[in-house]
C-alpha cells in the first residue's frame, strides 16, 4: 500500500523526470549528444535502480575471470570520497580518497589498476595514458554514464526487486525508463536469487526482464566465504577458524549496507549470538562510532568474541587513524563472492571473454 501511495504522490514529478530521461537517452541514440568509442574494449556494470544490486560483488567477479588472461583495469565513480578528478589507488589509499568499493577492489586485487574519476572519459584516458598496454577496462556503475559508449554493457537487476517490476523517480526507484535503459544491455543477470531457484522461476523472469530476443539472461547468487582478519598483522586467523566452527563465538556485526538481512541470516550458521550494529549505506565510521563499536564489543560477556564486518565496510577502516591497534585484533571481514546459477558460468565468461579477444584482434587489425 506504501508503494502505491508512494507512485501516486509523486506521479508528476515523475512523469517530468521520464520524459526528460526519454528525451536525452534519444539525443544520444541519434548522436545529438556524443557518446565516445575508447581504445580498448570497454565493459559496464551497471544497473537501472538506485540502491544496491549487486554491482561491486559481480565487478569482481569479472575481474577474477579476467585478470589472469587480459591486462584490465577498474574505473569507478568513487561515491561519497572527499576527493575530486582522477585518482588511482595506490598503497596509502584509503576509503576517503577513493571510496570504499573501489577501496575494496584495490585491496582484493593486486596488479589490477583501479582508479575512480566522476568524468569517465577523462578517466578511461587517463588510465590509457599511465597503462597504454590495456587490453580492457570495466566500468562500475556506468549503465546511465552515456558518454561513453561501451563496447559490452551488462545489466542487473535484483531478484527481489526487479527493474520491470518498478516505476520511475521519485515514485519508485528506476533511474530511467525501462524498456531504454534495458534495450542498451548486452546481457542481463538476475542478482540476489535463491540458492535453489526453480528453473520454472528462471523462465518466468527471463520472459519478463529480457527486452528482445537478442539478450543473454542469467541468475546469480552470493555465497559467503570464510572470514578473513582485516588486519593481518593483528588478528588471529586459526583462532577464529576453531571457535567459529565450533560455534562457541559471540559476534558484533557491524553494518553500513543497504540490506543486511542475507547475512545475519548466514550468520547463524555460526553462531546464535549476534549483536547488530546497524548505520547507513557508505557511512562514513567517526571516532565516536569506533568508541560505540569498542563499548558494544566490550560488554559481551563472552571472552570468544569478535566484530565481523563487511568488505565493503572493513574497507572503510584500512588506512584510517581512527581505528585503535587494540580494536584490530577483534576485527574481522566476510568476504562475498558471486555464483552464476544454472550451470552457465562458463556461458557467462566466455561471452566476455570473447568480446575482449575480438576487440584486441580488431585493434591489431586496424594498426597493419
């Protein structure tokens, strides 16, 4: 009932907001507005909601199949950083400057250029001109970023919040129409689903969300590795495997995510004794919010304890002078990984791959 009285009351304003959206996806489409080719083969991620669907787990995974075979680099917007223009992560980085998933991407993946720039062109150049041998770079977050034309553009959309299910802004959540913004994907992939999801359900919500025949659909889910030490130096890693599998540890989570509710339910597979700490979306962790984590921490009366983190929000903490070296000891990460459904990861990564391979090729081509 919310939902509807939300579209009602907003259905001006969003009818405004769609129709300019409309008129400047056809100024691009019909080459009004210029939209660039790059040297290298360029993939977004992207999607057509605001809030979180998966972008920075499925980059990775792009990254992880592509790292060993091309020379690749990451670009990202680098939301809510205090710094502006072009800047390339680097060992004295930390979330501020870059943000935290770009921040994250940084740390996971060594010798994977990532750098953030809120113009995309100039930062696609830039990192051009530092690593001319690139064989491709992916943009995260970049599917309404129209500048730039992405030689292959992939699309998600949340299984428990569907972009076909959903109405423009400020009324619902799509940052354009959908049958345009889907039109641009090459591939789209159904994020969030059920571990166990009926090939029956697949069917159902290809046919919904696929706009033409021509578009490659797939579902995927996250699975939850072990928890690793944010900071190795400090916390013990076999001390943590023995008590968490023994389930004898009591745990803080600390979240700044927009649904934590997928791993409090993983959680439980550890422990029944979980304390929640919740903030917003990208908070920014002050030192009053480090003393609030120390004093929650503190008062669990169970000496086998810890605090377990997101990556995205143990990001936040590497390189910041807030976090006291007696709290590091404590302070743990869950690392995210995504799974494609159906037996067609292979499917997945050959599309990708391919698109690459055939982009160096013409590229070589065209130099004879």
């Amino acid at each position: 009932m919310k939902k509807i009285l939300r579209i009602l009351l907003f259905l001006p304003v969003s009818f405004v907001y769609g129709i300019v959206m409309y008129i400047r996806n056809i100024l691009y489409d019909f080459g009004l507005l210029p939209s660039k080719e790059k040297n290298t083969a360029i993939i977004s991620v992207g999607n057509l909601t605001v809030g979180g669907t998966g972008k920075t787990p499925h980059t990775e995974f792009i990254v992880s199949e592509l790292q060993s075979l091309f020379r690749i680099a990451v670009l990202s917007r680098g939301y809510k950083r205090k710094t502006k223009g072009f800047v390339l992560a680097n060992q004295k980085s930390n979330a501020l400057e870059i943000g935290d998933e770009p921040m994250q991407m940084y740390l996971k993946f060594h010798g994977v250029p990532v750098a953030v720039s809120e113009n995309r062109s100039k930062g696609i150049d830039e990192l051009l001109n530092l690593y001319p041998a690139l064989n491709a770079i992916v943009l995260d977050d970049a599917h309404q970023h129209r500048r730039i034309r992405p030689g292959l553009s992939i699309l998600l959309t949340d299984y428990n919040r569907l972009y076909s299910r959903d109405s423009l802004l400020p009324g619902g959540n799509l940052r354009e129409s959908k049958k345009q913004g889907a039109r641009r994907a090459d591939i789209i992939i159904v994020t969030k689903c059920p571990a166990d999801m009926s090939a029956i359900d697949m069917r159902v919500i290809e046919h919904e969300v696929t706009p033409s025949m021509y578009h490659h659909v797939f579902f995927s889910s996250f699975v939850y590795d072990e928890p690793l030490p944010v900071f190795i130096r400090y916390a013990d890693r076999l001390w943590l495997f023995k008590n968490i599998k023994q389930k004898k540890a009591s745990v803080l989570l600390v979240t700044g995510i927009v649904s934590p509710q997928m791993i409090l339910s993983h959680l439980k597979n550890y422990t029944d004794d979980i304390r929640h700490l919740q903030f917003r979306d990208h908070h920014e962790f002050t030192e009053k919010d480090i003393a609030l984590i120390e004093k929650q921490f503190y008062e669990i009366p169970n000496q086998e304890k810890l605090i377990l983190m997101t990556e995205k929000d143990a990001a936040r903490l590497i390189n910041n002078p807030i976090v006291p070296n007696s709290l590091k000891y404590h302070l743990y990460a869950l690392p995210i990984r995504v799974k494609i459904l159906n037996n067609k990861e292979t499917a997945l990564i050959k599309k990708i791959t391919d698109y690459v391979e055939e982009d160096s090729r013409n590229r070589l081509l065209s130099k004879k």
